[in-house]
C-alpha cells in the first residue's frame, strides 16, 4: 500500500480538474490525485506528486489509457495542462504549495 502524503490526501472530494468531456463523471467521490507523464515517469515509476491533477475515475483512466476515447491526443493533452493549472490554484488556496 503507498502511503498518502498531503498531495495525495488533498484530492479527497475535489472536483475533476481535468474535465475530459463527454467522459468526466463529475463524480467527487472517484476523485484521485492522477500522476501525469514527466521525464521522471518510468516503468512503474510515477511522476513526482506535485506533477499530477485531481481526477475522476473516468478522466484518470483515459490520461493512464485505460480507457479509449476518439478525442485527438492534442486536445486530451490541453485538458492536462489546464487540469495542472486549476490543480496547482487548489493547493494554492488550500496553502499545500505557497509561491
């Protein structure tokens, strides 16, 4: 079992950040912190916790390709990015990342 640090335990009842629709759920409850890809990202090696967006069981499957789409690979990677963005706003506000 991994343990949960504050990253982590902070996508607990959060909304989708990554929002790929028709596919995202919206459901708060599936909501997990989803690891995106970096250079650090390996076999079995996930990328670092600060690197990753909240999202939804759907979304989470579609970005670790678990699930296919027919949405072009460009426009799942701008979901990525914004999810990023309203992610890392969240840890913002919550105060798990000061700037």
């Amino acid at each position: 079992m991994s343990k949960q640090n504050k990253f982590t335990k902070s996508a607990r009842g959060e909304e989708c950040a990554l929002r790929i629709y028709p596919y995202c759920n919206g459901d708060t409850e599936t909501t997990v912190l989803c690891h995106i890809n970096s250079e650090d990202k390996g076999m079995g090696i996930k990328s670092k916790d600060f690197f990753a967006v909240f999202g939804c069981s759907n979304c989470h499957d579609i970005i670790d390709s678990r699930k296919y789409t027919n949405i072009p690979d460009p426009e799942i990677n701008e979901c990525i990015l914004r999810g990023l963005n309203r992610t890392w706003k969240r840890w913002i506000e919550k105060g798990i990342i000061k700037i």
